[in-house]
C-alpha cells in the first residue's frame, strides 16, 4: 500500500518535469588563472534556487525551459551574473569570475624563501604592518627556527641566524661574551651601507652589567625602527662576496623611496606605546620620503623606573636623471636615531638611595649612493659609488651609593711601580661616566655588466672595492679614582679618542653564470672577497694580513614538469664559502691591564684617616693580544625547492664551522713585590704613615691574570630549515606557510683554559700560588626543533586578514660539555714557568692538589625541555578609506605539559602579550 | 563558541582533579618505640615526652611516653618533626638529656616509628656562648659586616686552655637540605672554613666564667660607621691576607690573628649575615698539614629549586663528630629545613629575624642562655639544643655594654642583661 503510495506520488511529481526540462551544467573559475573555484555559491531566479559548487568548481541542475538570472559570489571576486535561456536540450556555461580590484588585494604576510642562489627570507613591508613590530627583533620571528619573543627592551637585543643561542642548565637563553662572534658576524646593511658598530666601548667597566652590555655584539636591533623599511632580506647562507668583514650571515635593509600617502601609526601594548607618521612624495621621477618614530617601552610595565625609549627621524631622496647613453640614480638619505635606555633602583624599596644607570645614544647618519648605468655599453652595465658616515654621542652615566662594608683599598697609581693607594674609609656615592663619540666612515666602488656568451650561456659580473673606518673620539671612562663604583675595582680611567682608528678595506669579485642546457638551467656564483686592516701596527699578525673568502653558490634548475595537474618545478642548491670577520677595536686596542699588589696594608686604629697606609705595587701590562687573527666561519649548505602550482616548498641543510671566534681569556705570570710586616707598629705610637724604610719585609712573587681577546671560540653550527607555502584554499580564503628549523649548535672554548680555584689553605689562597691549565671544554651542545605553522586568511572584499600561528617548538636540548678537572700544567709563582701535572705529586701537596676540580658526572646529562606548543592571533582590518585598524595576542592558547627532569615535575605556564594599534593613512 | 567548550573542559578537568586521593582529615594511629642509647646500660630512664610537629600547620601533638615499650599517638595525616626528650640518671649520679628527633615524616597511613635516642654530649671544654653575625647598619641605611664577633666561655669550674681550639663554618646551609652524596653527617660535619687559635698549649687559659672575644676586624669600627662598636679590646681576630687590593682586610697588629688553616673563598671570611650556617667549634688531636692532606670531602647533590633539578658538587673538608665540642645551627623560620650537623650535637637553630633577609635582624645575635650562680659566676645552659640553648635576635652584649647603636637611626642600648634577656 504504502509502496504503491510512493511510486504515484514519483510519477504525479517527476513525470511532468522530465519531460519539459532542460540541465543547466556550469563551471565557475577564477579569471585569473582559470582554477575552480570550489564551493562557490550560485543563485537562480526564478525559482529562488541556491547551492554551491562542487569540487572541481562544476554545478548542474535541471531546469524548466524559460529564462533565468544567475547570480554567483564568492568572498574575494566581484559578483558574477548572467543571463540564462534554457530550452529543453542541456545547457554548458563557464563563468570566469573577477578577483575583487576595489579592496586590499592579497598580500605575503609571511617570510618568503628565496629560490636564487643564496638561501635568504624576505620580509616585505605588507608583512611586517601585519606582524605590527616594535623594533627589528619582532621581525625575526619569520625567519626558519624562530618563535615569537616578549620584548625585552631592558637587553641589547642581538641578532641570532641558524643557531640556538647559548643556553642556561635550564635551557632558558642566556648572554655570554664568548660566544658574541655570532651577533657581531653578523652583518647589516641599510640602503647599502653598513651600520658599523665597532667603536662603540659603551660599558661599565668590570662591573659589567651584562644585559646592557652592546661591546663587540654588533647592532642592537632595538635602535632599528621597522616603519620605514620596505623589505628586508636575512641573509641565512653564503652571501654574495660583494659583502665582506661577516662571519655568519646578513641582513639588508632597503627603506621605502617612493611616494606614498601621509600615513601615521599608533601602537600600545603591554610594554610599549609606539608612533610613527611618514610621508613620501614624487617630483617627476625624483622621490623625497620624511618619517619620525617615536618608541617609549617598559621592562616591566608596572616599573617606571627602567625603560627605553627611542626617536628616530629620516630623510630620503631618489634623484634620477636619464641622457642618452646614460641614466643616473642618486639616492640619498640622513638619519637620526637617539636612543635613552634607563634604570634605577627605588629608594624606597632598596637599600641603595642612588642606584641608576643611564645609556644614552644618540646618531646622525647619512647615505649616498650614486649609480650610474650605461645603456648603451657592452661590458659595463653600470658604476656604483657608495659614501656614507655616521657620527654618534654615547654617554652611560652609572652612580651609585657605594658603602665598603670594611676599610677597602682603591688604587690609584697610573704608573708603573711603587705607590700610595687610598683607602675608602665611609660611604661615597660614585659617579661613572663611559663616553663614546664613535665616528664612521664607509666608501665603496662597485662595477656591474652582463654579457652573453655561446647563446646559451649568461654572465654577470662584479667588481669592487671597499673601506669601513671607525674612530671613537669620546672622552671615553671618566670618573674619580677616590670614588670607584666599587670597592674592588682596580680599573683606571681611560680616554676612547686614543685609541687609533680601525680601516677595514675589503676587494672583491664574482661571477654569476646561467647556462641553460635545454630545459634544464645551471646557475652558478661564483666570486670571492678580500678583507685586510690597513693602517695597522706592524706587531700586529693582522697587519698587511689579507684574508681571502672563496664563495660559491649553484643552482640547478631541473625541467618543468606537471604533477596532479599542476606546473612543478624542482631546483637544487648548494653552496661553499668562507666568511671573514675582522676583530673590533676593544679586541685589537684594549686598555691597559693594570695589576696592583699590595705590599703593606696598615690600617691605624687609633687615627685611621691620619697614619694609615696602604702601599701597591702596580704592574702596567699591555693587554694588546699582537697574535690576534680574524674569525673565519666556514659554511656549506644543500637545497631543495619546489614548485608544484602554488605551493612552494624549500628545504636546506647546513653546517658552519668557527674555531677562531673572538673571547676574552686571562693569562697568568708571576710578579714580584715585597710584602712589608706591620705587625711590630703599635698603633698610637705613630706620628706619621708607616715609613717603609723602617719595616722589616719579605720579597715574594704571586700569580696575577689579566684578560686578552684571543681566538678561542668555537662555535659548530648545523641544521635543517624548512618552509612551505601552499596554495590558497578558496572556501577559506585561507593560505598555509609552515616554516621550522632544526638546529644543532656547539659552543665551546678552542683553546686550552687557565681557571683559578677560590681555596685558600693556610694564609696563602691557592690561586696566589699555583693556576692549573685545563685542556677541558667550557660550552654546551644545543639542540632544538620548531615548527610554526601558520594560517593566514585573506578576505580582501572585507578589508580583513588575519593569521593564526601554531607554534610548536618539539624539543630544546642542551648539554654541558664533559669538563677535565685535572690541569695539564700549572703555573706556579715561584719561577712563573708552567710545569706538567703530576697527580701523584699533588697528592701529598694540599696546594697543588686543590688544582684538581670536581665535577659531579650528572652534569653532562641532557636537558630537554619537551614540546611547547603557542598560538598567536593577529588581525588586520581596513576601515573605510583612511583607517586599518590591528590587533595581536601571542599565546592566546597554549600546550605546555608537565615534564620531568632529574626527578622533578616541571610546571610551565605562558602570559600572553597583546596589543593593537591604528594605521591612518590620508 | 569553541573557546567557550575549552572553557567548560577546563572547569571539568580542574573540578576532577580536586578530587582527593586519600582523606586528610581522617587521623591514623601511630606507634613509636624508642631506641634508647646502648651506651647506658645501667641508666634509670625518666618517663619522657613525645612531641608531634605538624610542618604545615604548626600545631603540635605532645604525651608523655614510656621510654621503654609501645607508644601510640593518633595523628592527621601529613608532614611531621618528631622528637622526644627525657632525662636518665646514670649509677655515678650523673643526670643525661636523652633525646631523639625525625624531621619531615611523612604520615599517611598508620605507621611503626622507630625512634634512636642518644644522650646529648657533655662538654668540658669553651662553649659558643654568642655570635654576632648579621652586622649593624650605616647612618645611611646599608648594611656594615666588618664588626662581626663570636664570643667563646668557659662554662665549666676549672681553667681551659684556648690554644688549637678551632672555628669552623659549616660547608651546608641550614636552608638547603639536598641529597648530599655520599653522606656523611653521622660521622662527621662537613665545614667550608677552619682557623685555629694559636698557641703552644697554655698560652691562652680562659679562667672558668671568662669569655674570649674572637672577631673578625679587631678596630674601633665607629670610625668607619658610627652606628657600629669598638672590638680593638676583641682577643683574637680572623685576618685574610691578601695581596690583592680586590680582597682587603684590615688587622690589628696588637690583636692575635687565628691561624688560617681552610677557607673556601679568596676574598674576605665572613659569617653568612642572614644566618643560614652553623659554626662551632673542634679540638683537633691533628695537624693542619694533616687535616688537609686526609679530610677532603667531596659530596654530588641535585639541587631542587623552582626552575628545576641541577646535577651540582661541592667541596670542603670534614671534621669527625668526636672532636665538635660546640656546634649552633643558625637558621630562620621561613626557610629552615634541617639542622647540618647529627641530632646528637644540636638539635635546634638560633636565629635573628623569621624571613629570609628579614631587615630587623641587623644589631641582633644569638646568645646562650646563663643565669648567675651563689658566687655570680655566669652558668650557661647546655643542652645541645640550640634553639632552647639560645635566646635568639636579642641585642648583642658588645653593644649592651657600649651603649652603642641599635638601629640605623642611631637609638643607642640602654639594657644590661645577662643573655640578652635576663636582667642582671
């Protein structure tokens, strides 16, 4: 019955239709490149039917005869509708729908992978306004290996490329000196020309505060304001030998030269309130671009007595002229950084009324660069002539309320022999200035042309020279000698502007060759780089030294072919080069190493400001290491890219080896003094200071160190860095990159290492006596992997973008190298010679068996911090004509498990950070 | 929407985990026998008390108890310090402090405890009768450690001779109890600075109720900080000699130095100003040449903090326990964790202030507890009980009887007391 239902109501309903209607089959792409559009809505009226395409961008429905609107849209493409008469036969139609034009159009919010010869991210400007930076150092969360940081704007903030950073026993990061080559090889180009940090020596002498200390670090990427700058490409592998006096890697920055809207910005977050207004104009084919920024950040945001500011101001021009034969580019720019970064204790909350720091920095800068290109030549395409200069104040003001807890000795001798030191009875409020008036200069000739040769095979050559000068003319440590800001320094003042010039000069040359050998092309570079020091002191091994860097980077194109349909294209790289960073002046022109012994201390008990004596004998010992050579890094690295469609993908492998980065390690000899016994004065009887003719004494000898920059940094780079880009998924309007890295590093000493031990047995400490030699390694062997996986979603037609990042860093791994407690050989103060170790010897000598050092063996085991997973959220949106409007929380969520290590539960929990800002543009 | 189902989760999960594996409220029973000393066989043991001390919550489970057989205590389950006093008379008409102490028990289930007992040990030789170590205060508000002092008294009815009598500081602090591997305290202490007294066996007697004054810058120290003392008067005092203008310390010719043997730090000897070591005192039946050819003492220890597990080392030398004569555990409430030496020489802390680096400790020290005999002759208590032995964070008695300062605004000290607290 109810079958028998069914089938009548089928046929009362079917029947009619059948036999009068007509299929309606349609295909919906995208007019620029013809792809489906998948899941495109389509609307038909009459009749008020809706639905949606399918998979292959293809509908179909039946329709009766008569005519129809249709009217498809899709988010992004401007809406499609047709006109539409159905007869009773099947009707085909392909609609090609239009990308919206009105809206923003899509944009890289992402780091892309370069596909030439070196392997290198590019951040573009689009990218950066959506990653809404503070300074340089946000930026580098594109680049392979890196997560997104909190800022710490209270540090020098230094630039790491494919390494872990050297890490805590907790693998938490960590600032070490030693392992500074990294930061300082690494080298930053503005418009072409070098920010040179060399001669800045702005730090607080041996009382080093160790986070603010920017010596030897190279750029402090805090200084870098982002808003300016139109793209920015991080150099991972071998540059090309065009750029000299690096180890590692480089950065160039090219800033915006165009005319561009009167634009402001305005950021605030937890840390930091950021402005920004800039505007760039054209006259013609010339282009005038001004900006300000103004940065003021917290450490802490409920701290106002530790902050950072920043003012940066600029003018640029491109001026071109074009005659016959000849067209000429000029660009031209003038900067002013200032920078103040500051910190104080509370007086109400410190014992320390007086307690600050302040480091100002202020910079004035200007680039030119004149380019002139020949049309018309055959070998010579065109002539570069670079000049730029910078010239800076640096002031670090340190005081202190300095209260010796005992009568403490400051001595003050600024020559070599026997002296009269003071001793620093009460209380004193020291006052520490460090100033530093770095000036630089940078000239540069460069020569390019292209021919071709054999038809199949293209060159493309370079030539040129360089010169890198800097000078610090600042008035360099100054303070009172009587008032030291701390009662063991036993430093003296010193002037900066003695301290000779440095000339970096630099020669080089490449060829970039393609041969293309039927479908499959060869790109090979090939070019190397001289760097000297010239105008160095003979003694120095430096001198007259040139240093020759081989570099080579080849590319082999395979043929196109397709896979699923889709255009791919494979390309294998791989390159060698060696990479040469000379030493910074505080490395080549150290100060002095004043070594101070006491040959009698009597304090008066009865009238200690009156009779009291201190006497020294002080020991001026040239600290200047003559055998200093230059870091050489060397680095290999292999590449795969593909192009399937539109997704990209590139996977590199590499590794870098250093054994010659610069450190700072103390040297040991005996000296001599003559220790005079007070102990026969009876205070009260004195009418006068000790007369040392008087006093009966002893001659004696006592180890003393002092530091000297040496060679003695190694640092092992490996790893793998990977990035894909796929295709945009229509429905979602939603682009995947997925970036990560994984990276193992070796920090390690490359030389053997004096370490003094703190015992004192008897009267005499151990390391007065005796100061082994250690064939034994001080670093750790760093391992991490990360990927950041993030979704970016694009709706231009609602001025919307915003980004969803997984960041999941897998592993940090690090272990302490296996130390060698037994020294090798000691030196000992008796003769100043060192002597083999002998540990049967020590064992019946408490003193030389001191020299033994234990090390628990559970040191050496492995750390690993396991998988930490973050999401961050940024949003941009375009509001009417003038306004864009942007938002950002990292660490949204997170996944961080418990882990155990070494018996214990390890807890971790994340803060997010968050902050918006607003764009006009008019 | 999906935030929102985290959310809830979350709750879920949070709520769950609440849920208590064991009741905590619930008590469990108890049992503790007590070991009594072997060496006191003919003892006549007096019945004791037995003391339950809940860490967390501070109260306190006391009953008398049977030295001899079964005692049962019901307790609510969580961390606990036993411990259990009584006194036993031996057949020579001796009188003995027996006492037995655990710290850290974990109680959550019922429970045998054996408990080891030992007669505290009898000294006839100086005794700590104070220590001054968490310095005085400049006009200025920061702190000033020159004129730290320890005072040494003969408790006991005939002379004692100073000479080779030892200080040490203890290489553990009392704040950090890790897993020191291999562990040794049963044996011996562990120490990180010896100096001796000098002297060729009777240069130094100390007549019975006389004090020795050792400290560590014998000056006026009123010309450096005018809230401190004057310690020119000091008996002796621990100069560190250096010919490094870094690490200068200052010596009074007319005041002996200690005979340096160990110190594990080429700066300046001081005592830890917070209070977190024990110091004492050893006679040696060695030499230092001997001492530090034969008792190094190497241990490994994982140090537990916040920020996790670390593999760590530390090195000093050993003294056998039989040669302690006095040892006082300094410590403070907040952070206390154990006493650094065995039960049997202290079993409690003195301390200055309750937190750590508590502001309010300055011009404060420990000081044994006396009381005046029939001839006002001081007679100090001693029962190897530091905490009991000593009144803690009282006004030192070189600033008692200076009338010197007592804080940094400069009030000076009016009071005269035996020990600190006791009037004269």
């Amino acid at each position: 019955m109810n079958y028998i239902l069914r089938i009548l109501i089928l046929t009362i309903i079917v029947f009619p239709v059948a036999a009068t209607a007509g299929v309606l089959k349609g295909t919906i792409l995208d007019s620029s490149d013809n792809s489906p559009l998948i899941a495109c809505s389509v609307a038909i009226n009459p009749g008020n039917s809706g639905f949606a395409t399918d998979i292959d961008g293809c509908f179909s429905i039946r329709l009766k005869p008569g005519t129809y609107t249709l009217k498809a849209s899709y988010v992004g493409f401007d809406e499609a509708v047709r006109k539409i008469t159905i007869g009773s036969a099947d009707t085909s139609i392909v609609i090609k729908m239009t990308p919206v034009q009105s809206a923003l159009k899509e944009i890289t919010v992402t780091a892309r992978e370069s596909s030439g010869a070196t392997t290198s991210s590019r951040i573009d400007r689009a990218a950066m306004t959506h990653l809404q930076p503070s300074s340089f150092t946000d930026l580098l969360e594109l680049v392979p290996g890196n997560v997104s940081q909190d800022p710490a704007m209270g540090s020098v903030n230094s630039i790491k490329l494919r390494e872990t950073g050297n890490l805590g026993a907790t693998g938490e990061s960590s600032d070490n000196g030693d392992y500074a080559i990294g930061s300082l090889g690494t080298l930053f180009n503005v418009d072409g020309a070098p920010i040179n940090n060399d001669a800045s020596m702005q730090s607080v002498g041996i009382e080093a505060n160790t986070g603010r200390n920017s010596v030897n670090r190279g750029v402090d990427m805090r200084t870098l304001s982002t808003d300016n700058i139109e793209s920015v490409e991080i150099i991972r592998g071998i540059p090309s030998a065009e750029y000299g006096n690096l180890s590692s890697g480089m950065v160039n920055i090219r800033r915006s030269r165009k005319a561009t809207p009167f634009s402001a910005r305005f950021k605030a977050d937890g840390f930091s309130k950021l402005f920004f207004a800039g505007k760039g104009v054209a006259f013609g084919q010339n282009t005038l671009n001004a900006d300000i920024s103004w940065l003021d950040s917290k450490v802490d945001p409920r701290d106002n007595l530790e902050n950072y500011k920043r003012i940066t101001a600029s003018v640029r021009a491109a001026l071109h002229f074009s005659k016959p034969g000849l067209i000429t580019d000029w660009n031209l720019s003038g900067d002013f950084t200032s920078t103040v970064d500051k910190a104080e204790s509370d007086p109400d909350l410190s014992l320390m009324k007086i307690d600050s720091y302040k480091s100002t920095y202020d910079r004035g800068s200007f680039i030119s660069s004149l380019n002139f290109t020949f049309p018309s030549l055959k070998w010579l395409g065109n002539v570069q002539l670079d000049f730029s200069g910078s010239y800076g104040k640096e002031s670090l003001r340190r005081q202190r309320q300095v209260a010796p807890s005992r009568a403490s000795v400051a001595p003050i001798s600024t020559t070599e022999g026997v002296a009269d030191g003071a001793f620093l009875l009460g209380e004193y409020i020291a006052d520490y200035l460090s100033e530093g008036k770095p000036l630089t200069l940078f000239g540069k000739v460069k020569a390019k042309g292209k021919i071709n040769a054999l038809g199949i095979m293209t060159h493309e050559y370079l030539a040129g020279a360089e010169w890198n000068m800097s000078k610090n003319y600042g008035r360099g440590q100054v303070y009172d000698p009587y008032r030291p800001l701390s009662a063991s320094w036993t430093s003296r003042p010193r002037p900066y502007s003695d301290i000779p010039a440095l000339n970096v000069v630099g020669a080089y040359i490449e060829d970039a060759m393609t041969i293309t050998a039927g479908r499959n092309s060869l790109e090979l570079q090939a070019g190397m780089h001289l760097t000297a020091l010239a105008g160095l002191d003979k003694r120095y091994l430096l001198a007259g030294k040139p240093y020759i860097d081989p570099r080579l980077n080849a590319v082999w194109h395979f043929p196109d072919t397709r896979i699923a349909g889709h255009n791919a294209s494979f390309l294998l790289a791989a390159g060698y080069g060696l990479n040469t960073r000379m030493p910074t002046p505080d490395y080549l022109f150290p100060q002095k190493a004043y070594l101070d012994i006491i040959q009698l201390n009597y304090y008066d008990t009865s009238n200690p400001e009156e009779l009291s004596r201190v006497n020294l004998r002080t020991y001026i010992n040239d600290a200047t290491n003559y055998e200093l050579r230059a870091a050489r890094n060397a680095k290999w690295e292999v590449r795969l890219g593909a192009d399937i469609g539109r997704n990209k993908f590139s996977i590199t492998y590499f590794q870098e080896k250093m054994n010659s980065g610069f450190r700072y390690a103390t040297v040991y000899a005996a000296y001599d003094y003559r220790s005079y016994d007070a102990s026969g004065i009876i205070p009260g009887t004195l009418t006068a200071p000790p007369d040392l003719a008087t006093l009966p004494f002893a001659d004696a000898s006592v180890l003393r160190g002092y530091r000297k920059a040496e060679n003695g940094t190694r640092i092992d780079k490996q790893g793998i860095e990977f990035q894909l880009n796929t295709a945009r998924w229509r429905p979602l309007a939603t682009a995947l990159t997925v970036t990560g890295a994984w990276f193992r590093t070796r920090y390690s000493n490359s030389a053997m290492l004096y370490e003094p031990v703190s015992d004192v047995i008897g009267n005499t400490a151990v390391s007065d006596k005796y100061v082994g030699l250690y064939d034994t390694a001080d670093g750790r062997i760093n391992n991490q992997f990360n990927t950041n996986f993030m979704f970016d979603t694009q709706i231009p037609k609602l001025g919307l973008v915003f980004t969803t990042t997984f960041q999941c860093m897998w592993f940090v791994k690090t272990r302490r190298l296996a130390e060698n407690g037994t020294p090798v050989a000691y030196i000992s103060a008796a003769d100043g010679l060192l002597h083999d170790f002998d540990a049967a010897m020590a064992a019946s000598d408490p003193m030389l068996n001191a020299l033994i050092r234990y090390y628990n063996p559970d040191l050496y085991n492995n750390y690993t911090i396991p998988t930490a997973v973050y999401v961050n959220f940024k949003a941009t949106k375009t509001i009417g004509k003038y306004m864009r409007m942007a938002l950002f929380v990292n660490r949204i969520l997170d996944y961080l498990p418990d882990y155990t290590s070494n018996g214990l539960t390890i807890r971790r929990s994340a803060d997010a950070y968050f902050g918006m800002e607003i764009n006009l543009t008019i | 929407m999906i935030k929102h189902s985290i959310i809830i989760l979350l709750t879920v999960f949070l709520l769950w985990g609440c849920s208590d594996s064991f009741d905590r409220t619930n008590p469990v029973e108890v049992s503790v026998t007590l070991a009594l000393p072997d060496d006191l066989p003919d003892a006549e043991f007096d019945e004791g008390e037995i003391q339950f001390y809940n860490i967390s919550n501070g109260t306190v489970t006391s009953f008398s108890a049977k030295p001899k057989g079964v005692n049962k205590a019901s307790l609510i389950p969580g961390f606990y310090n036993l411990s259990f006093t009584t006194e036993a008379n031996t057949e020579s008409g001796r009188i003995l402090t027996i006492r037995g102490s655990k710290n850290g028990l974990e109680i959550t289930a019922p429970a045998n405890i054996e408990l080891p007992t030992h007669a505290t040990v009898e000294t006839d030789d100086l005794i700590i009768s104070e220590i001054f170590f968490t310095g005085t205060l400049q006009t200025s508000g920061v702190q000033y450690n020159g004129d730290q002092y320890i005072k040494l008294y003969n408790n006991t009815d005939h002379v004692v001779y100073a000479d080779g009598l030892c200080i040490f500081e203890s290489l553990f602090l009392t704040t950090q109890k890790f897993n020191y591997t291999p562990d040794i305290i049963d044996e011996a202490v562990s120490v990180d600075a010896v100096y001796a007294i000098p002297g060729n066996g009777t240069d130094y007697p100390v007549l019975p109720g006389e004090e020795l004054l050792i400290a560590d810058i014998a000056i006026d120290h009123k010309t450096i900080n005018p809230n401190s003392f004057d310690l020119s008067h000091a008996d002796f005092e621990w100069y560190d000699e250096s010919s490094d203008p870094k690490n200068t310390d200052i010596d009074n010719p007319l005041v002996p130095n200690l005979d340096k043997w160990y110190c594990y730090t080429q700066t300046i000897w001081q005592l830890h100003n917070r209070g977190f070591k024990a110091y004492g005192i050893f006679r040696p039946q060695y030499d230092s040449a001997e001492f530090l050819a034969g008792h190094r003492y190497t241990c490994d220890y994982d140090q537990v903090t916040i920020a996790g597990s670390f593999p760590m080392q530390k090195t000093g030398y050993w003294i056998e326990n039989s040669s302690i004569v006095d040892i006082v555990n300094l410590s403070v409430e907040s952070v206390y964790q154990w006493n650094v030496c065995t039960p049997r020489l202290d079993c409690g802390y003195a301390f200055c202030g309750t937190i750590d680096g508590d502001k309010t400790r300055y011009f404060r020290a420990v000081r044994r507890k006396a009381r005046l005999d029939e001839n006002g002759v001081r007679i100090m208590t001693k029962t190897n009980d530091s905490g009991k032995d000593f009144n803690s964070w009282v006004i030192p008695s070189e600033i008692e009887l200076q009338h010197s300062s007592i804080d940094a605004a400069g009030n000076k000290s009016t009071q005269q007391t035996l020990d600190g607290v006791n009037m004269q």
